[in-house]
C-alpha cells in the first residue's frame, strides 16, 4: 500500500511537471470572444481600439489565444480601458503591476450588478511615478466566475485530460488619483451596467458569470 502511495504520488508530480514545467505551444482558443458582440459605442460611451498593440506573435504571450482591448471615453471626458483576454493560464495583474515597477495597493474586493446578479472583483491601485490607476479583473471560466487558484486547478485538469474550456480575464483600468478611487469605482460600476445592456444572456455569461 506504501509503495502504491508513492507511485501515484510520483505520477502526479510527473504529470504537473509536463503540464507546466515543458514549453508551452501557442495557446489555441475556442473562438468564443470572436462571437461575443461586445458594444463598441452607446448613447454613453464612444471606444477606441488598440488591441492592435498587444502582439499576441510574441512568444511570451503564447499563453493568450485571444484579446479584446478597447479605450471607452464618456460625453465628461472620463476613460477607462476595457480588457478581455482568452487565455489558458492567466498572470494576476497584481503581479504583473508588481514585477512592472509599480507600488500596488490591494482594496476591497468591489461588487457590480449586472442584471439580476451581482459580481464581486479584487481591485488594487497601481502607481509608478505620475502614472496612477485603479485596476478591477476577475476571471469567467465556462461561464463560472473563478478564483486564482481555481483557475490553477482548471487548467491543469484541462491540460492533463486535453479538454478544451472557454477562459476569460476580463480588466477594467481607470487612470486615477488616489484620492479619486471611490470616483473610478463608480465610473466602473456606471460603465459596466451600461455595457451589460448591450449583451444578450448567453454573452453575459461568459464575461460575468451565469
């Protein structure tokens, strides 16, 4: 019994080893961001695109398979970045701000309504000299809001048993004084219902969550 204990321990170990420890190959998506019809302008908002600057060529990033990156500006001036990476294994923005150079604050998870259901999302603030923001992610797997360390487990089963799943990290980003954080979470909350307005059920899932 010893011995067997050991083996399916060293098997384990193995398999996690050659799911992540062996180069990745580009991350080929399902194609689901492609068919959700995400508003690019409302009586609100007008958008601009610039996922044009995120080139998904690069090696590094074999890990996204997909993006949607617009800029979001209202009738007031007031923008934000509107984010939609597909993926098959997400780096925490609070990492990546770190490694970046940025001093990053956690604050309290923020909660969104979007229809008839709520939505809570870790939030940091990130600045590096006079470049200031408050950032709100969370990821959607399969139409299931997922925690990092969910995503972890996901991912690996996926990989171990070659099963194919649609993943989303959806960001919001607003340039932002410290001081104005409670202004940017409202501008998010504003922009987000409005948003969410413009999807049908089945679209809504798979950034927020059934």
């Amino acid at each position: 019994m010893k011995k067997k204990k050991i083996l399916v321990t060293g098997l384990i170990i193995l398999a996690i080893a050659m799911s992540f420890g062996l180069p990745k190959t580009k991350y080929r998506p399902l194609g689901t961001l492609k068919k959700i019809c995400i508003p690019f302008d409302s009586d609100l908002w007008k958008s601009k695109d610039i996922s044009y600057l995120l080139n998904l060529n690069d090696k590094r990033y074999n890990f996204v398979g997909d993006a949607f990156a617009r800029l979001y500006s209202n009738k007031n001036g007031q923008s934000l970045l509107f984010l939609v990476l597909d993926a098959g294994n997400f780096h925490n923005p609070k990492v990546c701000f770190r490694g970046s150079g940025y001093e990053v604050k956690e604050l309290n998870d923020t909660e969104f309504k979007i229809g008839n259901r709520s939505l809570k999302a870790p939030t940091i603030f990130a600045k590096k000299g006079s470049d200031a923001a408050v950032i709100v992610y969370w990821l959607c797997i399969d139409k299931k809001k997922a925690t990092w360390g969910q995503q972890k487990m996901i991912e690996f089963w996926s990989s171990f048993m070659n099963r194919q799943k649609s993943a989303f990290m959806v960001r919001l980003e607003m340039p932002s004084e410290e001081k104005n954080i409670p202004n940017s979470l409202k501008l998010a909350k504003n922009f987000l219902e409005d948003l969410s307005k413009g999807l049908s059920v089945e679209e809504s899932g798979y950034l927020f969550g059934e």
